[in-house]
C-alpha cells in the first residue's frame, strides 16, 4: 500500500525508493514505507497551496473544523490500543508511555476544538461615531509541519490540532526513523472527512523531504521540533523567503532537589525525568543538582535504584524502560559516556550496555549516573537525549538558581522544596518555559509550552499554540466616506 498522501490520495515515492522501518527491541523490521523525494514534498506543496487558496477549508465555517477535529478524537480513542502498540513497535518506548501519548493526542484534539470557535477577534474603539474598527484572525496558509522522532504522534498532534482548527492547509512531515502512527494519523483524517489537499503527507530525510518545505515560497509557515543544529539550519532557509517559523530544539534541563524536599518523591521522580523513554525526552531532567547536605546519600541511592530498572521490549509489561530509537543513536550516547569519564565524571551507575542475552537484538542502554560533574564539562552543557544524568552539588539557594540557569538552553526545570517563598523564589528566577515544583514532567494541553535561549522560538500548546497559525488582521471602515482635503488640488 503507499504510505504518502498527497491531495486526497494515497501514492508512492516518485523515485521509487523504500525505507525499511526497525522495530529498536529487536532490530527486527516491522513495515515498509516509501522514501520521498524533494519532487514529493514539491507536489505536497502544490496540493496545500491550491487547496488553501481556493479558500473552502480556510474560509468557511470554523464549526465544520471543529467537527473534524472532533472525530479524529473519536478515532483515536476508539483505537487506542492498536495505536499504542504501533507507537511502541516504531519507537522501543514502553506500551504504558505509548498509552499515555494516545491519551494526550486525544485531548490535544478535543482541546483545540473547544477553543477553535471562540475568539472571533474584537471589536477596537475608534475617535469617530463613523467608523467601524475590528480585528479578526485568520489562517497564517500552507504551513510545514516537521516532528521528531521520540513522541512522533504527540509531536505532531500539537502542530496539527491547532492549524487544523486555524483554517491552514499542512504538509507533514514525520522523522524518517518513526513514522508509523503518523500515517496511521492521516488514514484517520481521511476518514474524519478532511477535504483533499488540505492534509498531506511526505516521507523521507531531512534533507531531501524536510528542507523544501523551509525552502518553498509557497509555504508560509514552517513548524519543526527537533535537534538545535537542524533548526538553525531551516530558520536560515526560511529567511531567505521571510516565512514565519516555530521551533522547540530541546533542552539542559536542571532539576533542583534542596535538602528540606520530600527526598523519596524527589528521588523517584529524579528517576522519571531522566530515564523515562530512556532519556530521549527533550524536557528530560538530565542536570540533577542536589544541595550539599543530602547529596552523598542522594546519589548513592539514586545509584542503586537506577541499576535496578528492568529495560526490556515495550510490549512486555515487565518493562519499565525501552531501547534506544536506534544503533546509531546509541552509539552516540556512547561516546558522551566515553567522553564523560575523559571529563573527570565519576561513573555511579550504568555506563554500559546490558548483559542479558534477550536483550542483545535491540539498542539498549544501562540507565547511566555521573556524579562529581562540573558546570564546565560537556556532558553537563551538551544535550546527550539519552539515558544519562550528571549530578552537581550546590551550596545556597543562588548558587542553585545560577547553576540552573547555567545553560544556553531554556525549555524547563524543576525545584523541590517544603519551603513555599523558596519554590516561588526559585522558579521565578529560573529561565525556563515550564518550571515544575515539587513533580516533573506533566504538561496541560491548554498551558503554554516552549523555551527561552536556544530552546526555540514560539510556542505550542495552549492559546499561544493557536496564535502561531492565525494571523491578525485590522478592518477599519468608514461608514461615511468624505474628500479628505489633504492637497489643494
């Protein structure tokens, strides 16, 4: 069956290339899929540009939109398992996340169409009883939306919910490595009744698929979530036609326990934030920094308990952690170890891969703890997006807001304490999009999400996540035109 969908139809590459789609367990391949061309992503263009300007999808009632959006969540819910279990055959995650992510894809949706209909603009007071004066809000137009490979149908759910309900027309465009539920998604779309051309599909590289649509001056929106050098990579392609861009790069994120924390909830959730999805989580908490009084013990059980998290296929309910995406990404998790010890790091647990013979198929990676880390050393600064922490100590509370914002980065962070004026303090101090107190890791579809620094540009989620795809138009009219008498004449 072809896995790209291109004005209303399902069709093959046009170079005739395939991509074979391993499931990271064990390395085994689970489907087969086209692999795009940038001819392809020309062709998407086309059918978006064409499909918004004839102005059907972008321009009638927002309630025929909500409608869809309504009904994707439907078919989403009523599939949820088979979806999960795709995400975790695409991804290694455990089948428990995958579940979750499915959850999260549905509010998303149901969110986005409970807030399509209803800021139809306002109205703006003007200095004369003769003029009218409104702002209304519409389409940005075709817009790219590019997903990563580590939450690939959450990811995209945040970009599509919104430009959907906005009136835009998409071009999608999923990692390489993991596109198995996006498509799913599509097929569903299809079914939930979006017209032809206003959702399209593309599959392949980065640099083949994915660039075009930076690149294109008929794309007018270009959403990407992903690595920092990529992003910077489309944001200069996209000056050169000044489109508008939304990046999330990812993030260095501090997760602050002083000593007056709950330090069995802090300690559980330390291990949450920096092996959940082992590690491969943009707002993952791989900078634990721990106050001087509690941070040997600390540390020595954070140790232990990492070394006994059960890694394991994510469709086994035994498992608490999954591979990594792929060889090469363990690889290079792998040097940042290596690299870690040459730092002067002290290696407390992990650092290696896994023993057991079940095992040896798949990219898995011992859940790795670095202690006696410095502000200076790479594996602190550097995002590694795997399974590995550093740990730093820090003495007073400014020590501790000046480590966590010791980062070029600035996506979230986290601050336990019993002290309500110091978690206050603190998480107003840190420069991060989302600060957690006392838990880490929860996101709400109607809050806010993105980062400062080098974490990206704009947000999704939320308001704002609508705001990216609408533009804001000024009508001002005059119900009584007269000469102006400017000039003589």
């Amino acid at each position: 069956m072809p896995t790209q969908y291109v004005d209303g139809a399902w069709v093959a590459g046009s170079g005739g290339g395939r991509r074979e789609i391993v499931n990271p367990a064990d390395g085994s391949v689970v489907a087969t899929v086209a692999e795009g061309t940038s001819a392809d992503t020309h062709r998407a263009i086309a059918a978006a540009r064409k499909s918004f300007d004839a102005g059907d999808w972008a321009f009638g009632p927002v309630q025929e939109r909500v409608a869809v959006l309504n009904r994707i969540a439907d078919l989403l819910a009523a599939d949820r398992a088979a979806v999960a279990r795709l995400e975790t055959l695409d991804t290694g995650k455990t089948l428990r996340e995958s579940e979750d992510d499915v959850d999260d894809v549905v509010a998303v949706f149901r969110y986005y169409a409970g807030l399509g209909d209803k800021d139809g603009g306002r109205v703006v007071a003007a200095a004369s009883p003769t003029v009218s004066s409104r702002i209304v809000y519409e389409p940005v137009g075709v817009c790219g939306l590019i997903a990563p490979w580590n939450y690939p149908l959450l990811q995209v759910s945040w970009k599509l919910a919104p430009a959907l309900v906005a009136g835009n027309t998409v071009v999608v465009k999923p990692s390489e490595v993991t596109p198995l539920t996006t498509i799913r998604l599509v097929e569903m779309l299809e079914q939930a009744g979006v017209p032809a051309g206003v959702v399209n599909l593309v599959l392949g590289s980065g640099p083949v698929v994915g660039a075009p649509l930076a690149e294109s001056p008929d794309v007018d929106l270009v959403s990407f979530t992903g690595g920092l050098a990529t992003g910077q990579t489309l944001m200069r392609a996209a000056a050169g036609n000044v489109k508008k861009v939304a990046l999330e790069l990812g993030g260095k994120n501090p997760n602050i326990v002083f000593a007056d924390a709950d330090l069995e909830a802090a300690l559980d959730n330390a291990l949450t934030a920096a092996f959940l999805h082992s590690g491969q989580v943009c707002s993952a908490g791989a900078r634990l920094l721990v106050q001087d009084e509690i941070h040997d013990d600390f540390v020595a059980e954070l140790g232990r308990r990492a070394e006994r998290i059960h890694l394991g296929d994510g469709l086994d309910p035994a498992s608490e952690s999954g591979p990594l995406v792929s060889s090469a990404h363990r690889d290079k998790v792998e040097g940042y170890v290596r690299l870690g010890l040459a730092e002067g790091a002290r290696l407390v647990a992990g650092g290696r891969r896994p023993e057991e013979a079940d095992l040896q198929g798949g990219f898995f990676y011992r859940p790795t703890v670095f202690a006696d880390c410095r502000r200076d050393m790479r594996i602190v600064q550097e995002e590694v997006f795997g399974p590995v922490v550093t740990v730093e100590r820090f003495r007073t509370e400014d020590e501790a807001v000046a480590l966590g914002n010791d980062t070029a980065y600035g996506l979230a962070g986290a601050v336990w304490t019993s002290d309500t004026g110091r978690a206050r303090r603190v998480s107003g101090r840190l420069r991060h999009g989302t600060v957690w107190v006392n838990d880490y890791g929860p996101y709400l579809p109607q809050a806010e999400w993105g980062g400062f620094g080098r974490s990206g540009i704009g947000r999704e989620l939320g308001p704002a996540g609508l705001a990216e795809y609408r533009e804001a138009k000024h009508i001002y009219e005059n119900t009584e035109p007269a000469p102006a008498r400017w000039f003589a004449g």
